[in-house]
C-alpha cells in the first residue's frame, strides 16, 4: 500500500471509529415522554415484562447491612430502563433538568426530588436501587426524580437519575414503570414541594379543586415553613379557604396573599 493510501485509510478509520463508538445499544429507543439531549447515546437499555419495584422517596444509607430510607414507592409492572453517556458540552444537571421540565409540561406529578447529599449514598442508589454500576459517582454531583404520569397514564411511573462520576463522565439514568395495577393515592414529601416551589417558582396542583384537604394542608404548611422568609400568592377557587387552612397549620398570614390567576385546582407562586 503507497503512504498516501495509507495515511488516507488511517484517516478514514479515525472519522468512523467516533461514528460507531456513538452508536446506541441495538434495539434500544427513547421514552416517548423524555427528551434525549443532542449526542448523547444509550449505554445500557434494560425491558422486564414483570418485576417488583421499590423506588425511594428519602434519602438512602445502609445500615446493618440494610437499606433504610423514610418512604417509599412499591409497585409492580413493566420497566423499561435507559442509561444515556452524556457528551462533554452537557452535564448530569442539564440532562436531568430538561427531563423533569418536559414531564413536568404534560402535568406529571413530583413525588420525590433530591439534590446532591440530600440524597445520600451514590453508590447505594447505582448498585442497590438501579443495579448499575456506571451511576456510581460523587454524592455531591447527583439528582434524583421520582415522577407520576397524568392520566390518562396515572399508572405509570418515571424515575430520574443524574450523575457525574470522577472522570467527569456525565450520566442520565431513565427508568419507567407502568404498573399492573392501580397505584392509588400517591403523595409528595413536603422538601419536593418546596424545592419545586423555589426551582419553578410555582407548584401548580390541579388536582385541588374541591375545599382544603386535611394532607395536603400539611404538606403544603410544611413545606412553605421549610423557608420561613419566602412570601407566596394563592390561585384558584378555594384559594381563600385554602389559606385559611394554612394560616391555621402555621403558617404567618403575612407571608400568603391572594392571586387572581384563574387556574384549575390550587396554584402557589412563590412572590420572593
């Protein structure tokens, strides 16, 4: 072979090693509902038809051997489980928001969110909880979603985990469920209220729409008292009710006023 073949051969197998290293796991697809970010591929795609779940809603540690976490999600159904590498223009961070504000914009409910050491262990949450070891990385670079679909896809559920590991390689961990049976009534933890109040600078709870519920009372009251300074405007058809019921759980009445956005259920915007 002539130097010039050659050095063109070795330059045409540079340009198509980067092409077939980029290439997603055969058979694998995105979530319908989860949008990919540019170049990033899929580095594991898991489908198992009939499984029982347990997805944590409190931060996770071992102890004794044991898993402990405050609460939980058990469910069984289908899961399908993608891992997407991010390229190096794109954090865990970045990937993880666009996911959670995509299912956040077809009315999805926030279960449980967590940041960082809030969350606990990253190797117990990539070992214990998604049984991939790729998801192992620093505590402090990680967020945690658990999500519920609006109906008419109620029954599903969708989990976020984002992670960057010491090489500063980037990971989004995609898991979703759709269960077999009814899940029921499913609550947030009032620290997501509050880190959605304070990400968004609104929670929007549709579901609302009738006189204040003794939980959600206590959820909303809890939530708002986890940042005593902040001020909130309440939206809706019952919002007047709905402060008085707050204002009763303890919450100072100068911190909630009245807004006039027309919404359906209860809308809380966070004012500063």
């Amino acid at each position: 072979m002539k130097p010039t073949n050659r050095f063109i051969c070795a330059l045409g197998l540079s340009c198509l090693s980067p092409l077939l290293w980029a290439a997603d796991v055969p058979g694998s697809h995105d979530l319908r509902d989860v949008p990919r970010l540019a170049d990033a591929q899929i580095v594991d795609y898991t489908v198992k038809p009939d499984v029982e779940r347990i997805y944590p809603m409190g931060a996770i540690r071992k102890i004794s051997g044991r898993l402990r976490f405050e609460g939980q999600v058990n469910a069984r159904g289908q899961t399908t489980a993608i891992t997407y590498e991010l390229p190096a223009e794109h954090s865990a961070t970045e990937a993880f928001t666009a996911a959670r504000e995509a299912l956040q914009a077809k009315d999805a409910q926030l279960l449980f969110w967590c940041q960082a050491r809030d969350c606990g262990e990253s190797s117990l949450w990539a070992n214990e909880i998604f049984g991939n070891s790729k998801l192992v990385g620093a505590d402090g670079e990680q967020s945690y979603l658990l999500i519920r679909l609006a109906a008419p896809e109620q029954n599903q559920l969708v989990a976020l985990y984002g992670i960057t590991r010491g090489n500063r390689k980037a990971y989004l961990h995609v898991e979703q469920l759709q269960a077999s049976g009814d899940l029921g009534q499913l609550l947030p933890t009032s620290a997501t209220l509050q880190r959605q109040l304070k990400s968004t600078g609104e929670l929007d709870l549709p579901a609302l729409t009738a006189e204040p519920d003794a939980q959600w009372l206590t959820l909303i009251s809890r939530a708002l008292n986890l940042d005593a300074t902040s001020r909130v405007s309440l939206s809706g058809v019952h919002a007047a009710a709905w402060r008085d019921g707050l204002i009763k759980s303890g919450v100072r009445a100068a911190r909630i006023e009245l807004g006039e956005s027309p919404v359906q259920g209860l809308r809380v915007e966070l004012l500063r």
